[in-house]
C-alpha cells in the first residue's frame, strides 16, 4: 500500500471517528431525543442541579469528659470527622459532595450536601438512602468480659439510663436519642408499635399524660403477666425480659369497627437485664475501646488464614497487657459495632499494641471488614437530625454562559491560528473539535461528574491543548528555515517536538494524578478533567494531527500560505 493510499484510510478513519464521537457525546436528551446507546445523560454536580443536605449532629458529650478536652481538640475532631466522611462518600461514587461544619449554640454540626438527578425518581431515594447508611455509620470496637453475675447495681443502672434517654428527649429529638441510645448501649431496641388503650393498660401503668399525643413525661415499666423481647428487630411477647420505655405518642385514632382508641407510639426500650458481657477496664478504670485505636489490616496466619490485625496506641498496650495478664484462662470477647466478632481465651499476657480478629473470612470478606472498621470507628458519634432538599446554583442559564464563553475562547484561538499559521490553522481547528469531543465522549463514557471545577478545567484545557500544535508548526518552520523538503521537515517536526510535548504533559498528568488522590472532593473534578485532556491531547497530537499536516502538504501551496513561513 502506497504512503498516499495509506493517509488516505487513516484521514477516513478519523471522519468515521469524529462522526461517532459526536453522536455519543451531543446531549440528546435535552432534546427530548432517545437514541439507543447515545442518549445516556451527563451526570451534573451540585452547583448544576439540585441536591439533598444532610445535616449531622457531632454528639461531643463523652469528648468533654476526658481530661485533655480543648478547643483545639474539638476542632481536630470535626475535621477528623469532615475527613471521614468525606471518605466514605467516595466509596458512593460521588465526587461533588460539599462537607462544611456549623455551629448552633452548644451544639456542632456537620453539613453534607450530595448532588441528585431528574426528581423524585426511586434511584434518587435509593442513592439518599445509600448515602444516609454510609455517612451516618457509628462504628465501635469493644472489648469486653464475662459477667461473674448480675448485681441490682447493674439493673439499677438500666432504671437510670431509660431516664436519661427520657432526658435526652427533652433536649433535642425522638429519632436522635433513640439513634443515640441505640448505637452506643446494649439491649436496647427502637422502634414504632401501634396497639389500642386496653392493651396498653394490661402491660403498662399508665400516666395520665399518656391520653394526649407528645412525649410521655415518664419512663414505663412493663408490668404484664408476659413480657418483652426483641428478635432481628421486632417486637415479641416472651417469659422473660422486663424492661423499661420510653414512648412518645405519635397520633390517637379511632378503630373503624370497634370505636377503641388505637395508639400509634414511637419507643426506646432497654432491658432490665445488661447483657452477658461487661466492658473490660483495668485497675484505673480506663475501658478497653476504639479510643485508642490508629489503624486496621489484613494480615495472614501460618495455614495463610485471612485475619484482621488491629494497632492501637501505646496506651491501650499498657491496658491490655493488665486486662490479659488478670483474665488469663479466660475470655476476653471483640464487639465491632455491637456484634461479637470473636471470643477468644486469653492463654497469656500480650504486651503489644496489636489484637487480631479472626474468624471463617475470605480474603474479600476480612479487606472489607478491615476497611470498615478504618472508615467507621470515629472520634465522635454523629447524629441525623435533618434532611431537606436544595436548589441548583447555576443549572441550565449558568452552564448555557459557561458553554458560549468556551465558544467564544475556540474562536479567538482558531483566528490567532489562521492569522500566524494560515493554512495549517485548520489542521488546528479540527484537532482541538476532535479533542473536545474525545473528552466529553470520555466523561460521558465513564459517569464521570460534570461540575462548574470540571468545566472549567474543559475550557482551560482547550486553550492549553493547542500548545502541541503550536511547538510542532514552530518546529516545522525551522526545519523549513534551514532548507529541508516539505516531507522531510514535517517527519522531523514532529520527531524533535515530541521530547518537549511528553516532558510538559507527563508533568501535568502525574501533578494531577497526586491532587485527584490526596485532594478534597470539592475540587477533584477539576484534577480529573486535567488528567483526562492531557491524555486525550497525547492522542490527538501523536495521531490525528500527523495525519491532518501531512494530508494537507500535499496540496501543492507556497509555504506562506500553508504554515505562515516568509522566506
């Protein structure tokens, strides 16, 4: 095949490629078109649709009763969680979350805004839902030991902690204390029954306030013949199990057929008996938890058993070498989340600041795990306390702006082109259309998140693109200067630019590869966007622009007017 015939398939071969780029990458659905396989949706970010806001209360009260407890420390704490949350919100997929702290009085908040598409589709829910679970996630690691026996100081304990949940109820709201309470105390359930007034009355003696909707200004005691148990989170009639409630009463309404008053009432519950297991602390009173905790991996046992190793501090060593040294023979159980994870017998004393979690996990199942406990133990519980929807900033008049801005910018480089390089400005012109297309096809392609960072970075890059072009015109020109033929000195234009172009661009790529990494999520959109032009820039400089050049040197043209070249 003759080097002509063979330019010839390869100039095709971009036009096939540029009509397929620009079918896929033309938003079709803002013109109510659907295409099969082209009419997918540019995914947009917060400040170009609406969104939810999330907003957390950060629960500071066990915080404030150590020792060290500062200013400093408070704010090292909300940031941590900031860091944390952030985290977990990358797991989700979601590059242009919005996290900022918020004060409110006494209280700290922590504010997450996450970006949504379309309305109130099932996807939407689905995604607020998954970003709730991933976000609002309390996860603490527990060691504890067997209770010799149950005292009446320890029933008496459970009488006062359903009084402080009533407590906590009156300072801020029903969801948060029974979030609270649930997440940070055994034998403790929530939820929402709905039961008429005689039954009522045959387990509960009731106060007066209870005939009125609102908090009920009193902790109940089961008092029925039968009494309650919870089973995978619903409520069951058992022999054993007293306990104490905290109720509000939701609505008060009239059975349809018998006239009776039906209750339909939110509770706390909390067993009168603690569970088997007491936190394990040592002749100080320091209790063995995630208060210490710095890190957890996957490590691998002799028969190459899967098993997570978790490092704490050297604190923490010291306690637990005492803690093992006085329950040798013993068990010495590991709670991650309120779930017992393993329960080994203490043989001797360990005086390192290392424990192990073992247990019938695959190597996929212990990295999860492993990952979980690194992103979901925190410095602090947060709390749900509200949820509301918010505007676009910018949407469709802003990005319309940014659109005919970018426009404006090609049309001012493509004529400093035509006036420096004459003809070639259009070998120019066509490689920067086909990058732009390249690029937007890329994130199309990929769902990656269109925001007014990463559209910014779009229009700087289409500025920067064209200084390939630019270094292999002004190379050309020199070969030309020294007097070599047209053929040869488009062959080492390009061979001698090259050098110069990779330098630049890798620099850039690896720049933006580290800032994409370590960066906040606010600004990741723009690192990315910048790391996906320069690679789509190598391209189009390596393959479409060689292939325009040399086509258009055969057209038979003074030097003038193909590269702007005066002799």
């Amino acid at each position: 095949m003759s080097k002509k015939s063979n330019l010839f398939w390869k100039f095709l071969s971009i036009v096939v490629l540029g009509i397929i780029l620009w079918l896929y990458a033309f938003p079709w659905n803002l013109y109510n078109i659907n295409i099969p396989y082209l009419s997918s949706e540019y995914k947009l970010g917060l400040d170009l649709q609406w969104g939810v806001e999330l907003d957390y209360k950060v629960d500071l009260d066990e915080v404030k009763k150590e020792q060290d407890y500062d200013k400093t420390k408070e704010d090292s704490i909300i940031e941590g969680l900031k860091s944390i949350i952030d985290k977990r919100i990358q797991v989700l997929n979601i590059n242009d979350s919005q996290i900022t702290s918020a004060t409110y009085g006494n209280e700290k908040h922590i504010i997450v805004q996450i970006p949504l598409k379309g309305t109130n589709s099932t996807e939407n829910k689905e995604n607020i839902k998954r970003a709730k679970e991933a976000i609002g996630r309390v996860v603490k690691i527990e060691f504890k030991e067997k209770r010799d026996k149950i005292t009446e100081e320890d029933i008496q304990a459970r009488a006062t902690l359903a009084n402080e949940a009533l407590k906590e109820i009156k300072n801020s709201s029903f969801s948060l204390a029974s979030n609270k309470f649930k997440d940070n105390y055994e034998n403790v359930d929530t939820g929402t029954l709905t039961w008429t007034l005689s039954e009522l009355k045959s387990y509960f003696s009731l106060p007066q306030e209870f005939k009125k909707e609102g908090l009920v200004d009193k902790v109940l005691t089961w008092t029925g013949k039968e009494t309650i148990s919870f089973e995978n989170g619903t409520l069951q009639q058992s022999s054993s199990g007293i306990g104490y409630w905290v109720t509000k009463v939701n609505t008060i309404s009239k059975a349809t057929w018998t006239g009776s008053d039906i209750y339909d009432i939110d509770y706390i519950f909390i067993t009168q008996k603690p569970s088997d297991w007491k936190p394990a602390q040592d002749k100080k009173g320091r209790i063995l938890n995630d208060k210490y905790f710095v890190k957890s991996s996957v490590q691998f046992n002799q028969a190459f058993q899967p098993m997570v190793e978790l490092t704490f501090n050297d604190e923490w060593a010291e306690i637990f070498g005492e803690l093992t040294r006085r329950l040798t023979g013993k068990q010495l159980a590991i709670f991650v989340g309120g779930q017992l994870l393993t329960a080994p017998n203490v043989n001797e004393a360990i005086l390192t600041g290392k424990a192990v979690i073992t247990g019938e996990y695959s190597p996929e199942e212990a990295r999860m795990l492993s990952q979980n406990i690194n992103t979901w133990v925190v410095p602090a519980p947060i709390y749900l306390t509200s949820e509301r929807s918010i505007d676009s900033r910018l949407w469709i008049d802003s990005l319309s702006k940014l659109i005919v801005s970018g426009l404006i910018g090609f049309a001012i480089i493509a004529l400093f082109l035509m006036l420096v390089y004459r003809a070639s400005w259009v070998v120019a012109s066509i490689s920067l259309l086909l990058y732009i297309l390249m690029v937007l096809a890329v994130v199309k392609f990929f769902g990656i998140i269109l925001t007014l960072a990463s559209i910014a970075g779009l229009i700087l890059s289409v500025g920067m693109a064209i200084d390939a072009n630019i270094l292999i015109f002004e190379r050309i020109k020199d070969e030309l200067k020294e007097g070599e033929k047209m053929d040869n000195a488009l062959k080492l234009g390009f061979e001698q630019s090259f050098s110069a172009i990779w330098d630049s661009n890798l620099t850039g790529l690896i720049v933006a590869l580290i800032l994409f990494i370590f960066g906040i999520n606010l600004i990741k959109g723009f690192w990315l966007m910048l790391a996906i032009w320069i690679v789509m820039s190598l391209i189009v400089f390596y393959y479409i622009s060689r292939v325009f050049v040399f086509l258009l040197a055969k057209i038979d043209m003074k030097q003038k007017n193909f590269i702007g070249l005066k002799k």
